[in-house]
C-alpha cells in the first residue's frame, strides 16, 4: 500500500520530492529485508504490486508526466526548429496521444501530435487487447514513443509516395523535460469528412476516396485507422491523414479492412445508395467480395462505431446493397475476433461448475462410507425418482409452446440443464431454455414467453412443495447458529420485502420509472398471457386439435 500510494503521488511532485521519495522506498526495502522483516522475494513483489497499481491509475486516469499541457507545447516547440503560433488543445483526441493545432507565420494550419509516456502504455494495451480477442493484432508494437512519431511520418511519405494526397510533415523530433516525441504537419486547407454537408459531396469525390484506397492497396499499405475524421475533402482532391497505425507489406485481410472501413465510412455520411454506386464504378468483384468479408465492426474506427450505435442497420444494409451493385453473391463475414464473448462467458462458467464439482468430491471419503452400509434396493429405487424431475421438466417444456416439440430434445435439454444450474443458476437454466425455444424455430418474443412460462411452472411447483412440506419438517428445523439462528433468514426476507416494496412505490410515483416500466415490462407480459392462453391443455397436443379435424 505505501509502494502504490507513493508511486501514484509521485508525477505530482517537484523533482527533489521525486528524489527524496525514491530514496525511501529503495531505504525501506532493504532495511526490511535486513531487519528479517520480509525476504527478498516478498519486498520485490511488493514493489512491484505496489508500482502496477500505480501504473494503472495513471493509465486510466492520466497523470501530468503523462501529456504536456498547451503551455508547455508552446515553450518547447521552438525545439523542434518550427514556428507555430496560437497553439491550442484539439478538441479531437486520441488515447494516448495529444493534439494540439496552430498556424505558421503564413496563416496555413499546423497540428502537433504529442507523444507522452502515456503513448507507450496505450499502444502496448491495445495491441494486448487485440491479440486476445482478434485474430489480427494489428500493427508491429513499437514502445518507444520516437520511434512512434517516426515510423507515422515514414508511412505518411510512403503513402505520398504511392500517389496519395496527405499532410505535409514538417518536423519530427524531442522536446521539453520529459522528452517527449512530437510530430509537426501542415494541414491541407478543408475539412473533414464529418464536418461536410453530404449534399456537397460530389460522386466523384467518392471515387478519388476509393481510389485513394486502392493506391495504398496497391502499394502494400493499411492505413489501420480510416473513417468519417481521417479523411479530408479540399475542394476536389482527397487527404488521408493520420497514419499512426499504419502498416507496410500488410497482409490482404487488412487491406481488405481497410476498404471495408472506407465504405462504412462513406454509408454513414453520404447514405448506403451512393456508396454502393461509388463501389460499382471503381471496384472490381474480386475486390469489392474481400472488402465485404471483412465489412464489421472490428474493422471499423471509432466514430463509424459509434454512428452503428443508432443505424444498427447499416453494415447489413450496406453489405448487401454493395454485393447487388457489383453483381456478385454476398458473401459470408470472416471470423475477425479469436474468442467471443459468449464462448468467454460459456468457459468462465465451466470453469465455475467443475470448481464446484470438484468440491463436491472433495467430500467423496465420506461418501464411501456411507455407501458400504447403503440398502442397494433404495438406492435403486431413489436413483428412479431422482430422474423424475428432468422427466417432468422435460414435459413442461412441451406443454410451454403452442405446436410440437420432440420431447427427446427436451429431455436431453434439462438433463443439461442440471450442470447449467450448477455453474450459473435458475438464470443460466432459463436462457439456455429461450435459447432452445429459438432454435426450434420459435421468434424470440415467443422464445422468452415460454423460457418464462416454464420457469414459472417450476417455481410455482416447487413453492407448493415447500409450503406442503413445511407442515412435516416444522418441528425438525433449526436454523445453524453459524449464520445467526432464525434472525438472519427473518433479516433476509424482510430486506428483500422492504427492497420490492421500495421499488413498486418508486415506479408508481415517478412518472418516467412508471413509464419505462410500462414500455419495457408490459408488451413481455402481454405476450406471455398471450402465449399461455394459446398452450396446449395438455403437452404435446395442439388447442385446434379435435376429432373432426383430424
């Protein structure tokens, strides 16, 4: 604790107290391990616990070591050999990196991106973060934040080189106490794709971007990060700029990428028709299918992400008016991430389910006792009933849907659904029930009124034996004493009385809660009532079924 706390302090000091503070630590640690205290290994793993704390907080949060202020910009510029005046924070930026802008004595537009230490973790948690959940990491991880700044403006030349407009760099170099890298570009006089009104943009401005994208294709290089913010539109011509995350001999799926984020960019400013038409005009079908493959979110920055947030329809939308336009069969996505979320979930909870397995062998030794002094006919006999219940569950789930279900199916569901409950409870059961009702060819309204119809029926059922059994085994209950005797269950029952009753007086009162409630709650009850008056009355039987019929 006094390792993470000192750490954290420390950017905020002057540099003597930085001094002073190191001095104490490293003091500390071998007084301790002197004094017989700790042992090396304990002192080192303090320190470095205490320092990874520390680390974190300052990469979530920043620190002033981090990212210079635009004062400190302005103080050091002058290092770099290049006049800029008025310099001022961007109001776009970047995890890690920090914009700033400007002008030269000439009046044309400068940007600065800083380079601070923060620019180090970021690029090396979001090349983590990739390599778990994606097949392709992206970009070769570079730690020292000149190198950064340098290899940005080396693919900036090497995409000039390949025909493509971009920003003018300036200068690239060191500056202020902390060393950090900055690189100094000459903005081209327009504007970003997002900040144009996409009546103004012409179709061939379309094409020029799409072909912009082809000359980088061709010349072997991603530009990693496309979208509405890093293309610029002046007048006719097209800039490309940023290319912090680009890439040299990329691999084909990454420039497919790369054109995939182009589209996605272009459908969300100037509509999915135009575009389609610019893909018809400047894409061949060997292009516009790997392009397609790719078209997803992982594929995309962030401001076309944040865009799908309210056109949740645009990527299919737009896959499919693409693949109509240049005549070919849409074709399947590519498995962009290397584990999704719902395989994370499934693993967390085997896991969950064989600890809880394994502690219940744990306990085999006493179990072995008792067997040997088992009568085999009982055993026999409760080994039968015991099946019962998944035979009956199995049966509710046929009865729970209007029409047929193979009831070999749903036995072999509860007989799951007995591990299921066990790792992640009577909520994992029941979504793997509305996710069955799906696969059966149930919509998933209809799937969650039934998941709920069964779920219900076995509560109800269970609570009539709880309250039949309570007659027979009142006289024989005690509550443990471990646990606080009969006070903590009342404790339980009447918080979570008190918590529904406060929740029930809140919606009733506050309109907006009673209004969500009623939007969001009604319509699944509604269905539900729906869905049981159309049950069958007995399982297996449909309610239109009569002699006559038949």
């Amino acid at each position: 604790m006094t390792i993470a706390v000192a750490a954290t302090a420390v950017p905020y000091l002057s540099r003597p107290l930085h001094r002073l503070v190191s001095f104490l630590i490293a003091a500390a640690t071998i007084a301790a391990v002197v004094g017989g205290l700790a042992l090396p290994v304990n002192a080192v793993s303090s320190i470095a616990i205490g320092w990874g704390i520390a680390a974190a907080l300052h990469l979530a949060v920043g620190s002033p070591l981090g990212l210079p202020s635009a004062d400190e910009v302005a103080r050091g510029v002058a290092e770099l050999r290049v006049t800029v005046e008025d310099i001022a924070r961007s109001p776009r930026q970047v995890w890690g990196v920090e914009r700033f802008t400007g002008h030269d004595p000439a009046g044309n537009m400068l940007e600065l991106s800083v380079y601070g230490r923060d620019a180090t973790d970021a690029r090396a948690v979001a090349k983590l973060w990739r390599f778990c959940f994606y097949r392709d990491s992206g970009p070769t991880l570079i730690l020292d934040r000149f190198q950064q700044v340098e290899h940005e403006a080396y693919m900036t030349f090497m995409a000039a080189r390949a025909g493509v407009l971009v920003p003018e760099v300036l200068a690239v170099g060191r500056f202020g106490p902390s060393g950090d890298a900055a690189i100094v570009s000459m903005l081209p006089s327009g504007a970003a794709l997002s900040d144009v009104d996409p009546a103004a943009v012409a179709d061939g401005t379309l094409d020029e971007l799409l072909g912009s994208v082809l000359r980088l294709r061709s010349a072997g290089i991603a530009h990693g990060a496309l979208g509405a913010g890093t293309i610029v539109l002046s007048a006719d011509a097209v800039y490309l700029r940023e290319y912090r995350f680009a890439s040299s001999a990329a691999p084909a799926d990454r420039l497919d990428g790369d054109l995939a984020a182009a589209l996605a960019a272009m459908a969300a400013h100037v509509g999915i028709d135009r575009t389609a038409a610019a893909a018809a005009r400047v894409l061949d079908a060997d292009t516009a299918r790997g392009a397609l493959v790719h078209l997803q979110r992982s594929a995309l920055d962030p401001d076309t992400v944040s865009h799908l947030r309210e056109h949740k329809n645009l990527l299919p939308g737009l896959r499919a008016a693409v693949a109509d336009a240049t005549s070919i069969e849409l074709p399947k996505l590519a498995e962009a991430k290397r584990i999704s979320w719902v395989n994370l979930v499934f693993g967390i909870g085997s896991l969950i389910g064989i600890w809880a397995i394994i502690g219940v062998l744990a306990d085999v030794s006493g179990s072995l006792d008792v067997i040997k002094g088992a009568r085999w006919g009982w055993v026999a006999l409760a080994f039968v009933l015991a099946q019962l219940p998944v035979a009956a569950n199995a049966w509710v789930l046929v009865g729970a849907v209007a029409g047929q279900l193979p009831y070999g199916r749903c036995l072999a569901l509860e007989t799951s659904n007995t591990f299921t409950t066990l790792a992640g409870g009577e909520v994992a059961a029941f979504a793997v029930r509305v996710r069955f009702f799906q696969r059966q060819g149930y919509d998933p309204a209809t799937a969650l009124s039934s998941g709920a119809i069964a779920s219900t029926v076995s509560w109800v059922a269970k609570g009539l034996l709880f309250l039949a059994a309570i007659g027979f085994a009142a006289g024989s209950f005690h509550p443990p004493e471990s646990s606080g005797g009969g006070q903590t269950a009342i404790w339980i029952i009447i918080g979570v009385l008190l918590a529904a009753g406060i929740a029930a007086t809140l919606i009733t009162l506050i309109p907006r809660l009673r209004r969500l409630a009623t939007a969001r709650v009604r319509p699944h009850l509604a269905r539900i009532w729906a869905d049981l008056k159309l049950s069958p009355p007995s399982p297996g039987r449909s309610p239109t079924w009569s002699p006559a019929r038949r």
